[in-house]
C-alpha cells in the first residue's frame, strides 16, 4: 500500500528496476502494514495501515525491494483449477513483508482494471486504516503468475496443460504465449508515464499496487532482464545469472549436487532396468 500525502514521497524514492528496464523509474517507497492478519473464517487476509506519524520515516516500515515479490508470491499456490491448493502461512508470511496487493472489493482484481477504478474494502479501527482482501484471489493470482512462468521455462512440457487452463480461466481466451499474458497483467494496471523534476525521471502513476508490482517483475524475466530457472528437484524457481539450457535438469542452491546425484541414480536404475525387460522380452520371443 503507498500512503498518500507521506512525508517520505517528497524526497525519498525507491528506484525499482534500473538495470533490469534499462531506465530508471522512481516509486514512492511501499509501506509493510502495521498489521496483517487472517480473518477468523479463513477467507481474508486483512491489512491495518497507519497513515501518519513519525514512524512512517523509518526504514524500519518499508517494504524490502519489489524485486523479491514475485518468487516469493508463486510459491503461495499449486494446482489446477478447481483444485486450488493455497499456504495460508505463506500468504500471511508475504503479506506481513509486502502489504496489500491493491484489489477491488467487488471483483478481486486490481482496483485498476476499469475506469472509473473501483474501490478497496477499507474501514477505521484502533486507529489504524484495514484494507481486506480474499485469500482464494491471491492464490489465484499465483497460480496464474506460476503458469506464465512455466510456460516461459519450459512450454513443451507434458504439465503444461495446467497452465494453460489457468491462463484461459483468466483471461477467457487460450493464451499460450507469455508476452500476451503478461500485457494482459499490466493491462490491469492501467498506468502511464509521466516526466517529473525532482530529480528529473520517468513516474509511472497511478502508483503502483504490489498487483502492479508483481506484473513488471513478470515482465522483466519474460523480457529476458532478469533469469529464473526451474529447480528439477524442488519444483521452485530461483534467480540465476545466465539462461540455463532447456535439455538439461537445474538445480537451487538448496537441492544442489545431492538431489542431482539421486536423480541420476535413479534414471541409471530405471535404464538398467529397462534393458534387462528388453533383453528378456527379445530372449523370449527368440525361444
């Protein structure tokens, strides 16, 4: 969430991306909630935002770079549709960290996605501003993030069918290619340029929501200005320096030489193995 009228957006600014976009654009910092809780029925994660105070110059109140989003906010859902399997812990873990996403009350999409842009569920308590938002939309919007991914490291793989169900349940057409689902994403967002003169730099408003936030991260790694690999030992994507090649299994540093050592005797038992009903089979067929 990005307060307006903040003491901080006069003089302090977050650059997002510099070498990732090859510009450098300027966001007021995000601020973590106060407070971040599940509802006592499971179906919200709620948001309690100060608005002002001295607290709020803290670094101590901001959120860790964006750039950290996105590997974290796919890792909150797995599954088809239909059988959506969600982290509550996760979740409220990424919640307390990044705030809110910036979702409508009425749609569970960004507040952006029509104009003019709908509205957040909001109301005053203890002193602190609650913005609600269902759990079900963000593990959603995970799974839909995890599947443009996929697609991106490996869209010839026999899963992908998952993908793109998710991708068609999004977006009500089939969308195949990352590039047309992330626009998609951004299109959401609905933002533009504008130049401003403290200092001089480009400034995307309105300001970005963390659903914003989330899309150029998606955009940067399609674009290529950032690299992910899929882990074949844990399933995760993790940042790596250069693209990996597709014919070949990588690992994060977590699973590393172990999980590739056991994988490998496994594929050697299972060529063994196949070998020996081969050799069988043509024995038998002999006699």
């Amino acid at each position: 969430m990005t307060l307006k009228n903040s003491p901080v957006a006069d003089f302090d600014f977050v650059e997002l991306f510099g070498d990732d976009l090859g510009a450098g654009f300027l966001f007021e910092p995000f601020f973590k909630p106060e407070r971040a809780q599940v509802s006592s029925d499971g179906v919200w994660l709620e948001f309690g935002y100060q608005q002002s105070g001295p607290d709020l110059l803290s670094s101590s109140c901001l959120a860790p770079p964006p750039r950290k989003m996105l590997l974290q906010f796919i890792e909150l859902a797995r599954g088809e549709p239909g059988r959506l399997r969600g982290d509550a812990t996760k979740a409220l873990a990424f919640a307390r960290c990044f705030g809110s996403l910036g979702l409508c009350a009425e749609h569970g999409r960004s507040c952006w996605h029509k104009v003019p842009p709908c509205s957040q569920w909001t109301k005053r308590l203890d002193g602190l501003t609650w913005v609600r938002e269902k759990l079900s939309v963000w593990y959603a919007y995970s799974r839909l993030a995890r599947a443009i991914l996929n697609l991106l490291a490996n869209p010839q793989a026999s899963e992908r069918h998952a993908d793109l169900a998710w991708l068609q349940r999004a977006y009500r057409r089939p969308t195949s290619d990352p590039i047309v689902a992330v626009n998609r994403w951004l299109g959401e967002c609905r933002m533009h340029l504008m130049l401003i003169n403290t200092p001089p730099r480009l400034r995307l408003l309105p300001l970005p929501t963390g659903f914003a936030q989330i899309g150029f991260q998606l955009a940067a790694t399609v674009a290529g200005r950032r690299v992910v690999a899929l882990c074949a030992g844990c399933s995760r994507f993790f940042e790596v320096k250069r693209q990996p090649r597709r014919d070949r299994a990588c690992y994060c540093q977590k699973c590393g030489r172990k999980v590739a050592q056991r994988l490998a005797s496994q594929r050697y038992r299972e060529r063994k193995r196949t070998q020996k009903r081969s050799a069988n089979g043509y024995g038998t067929s002999e006699s």
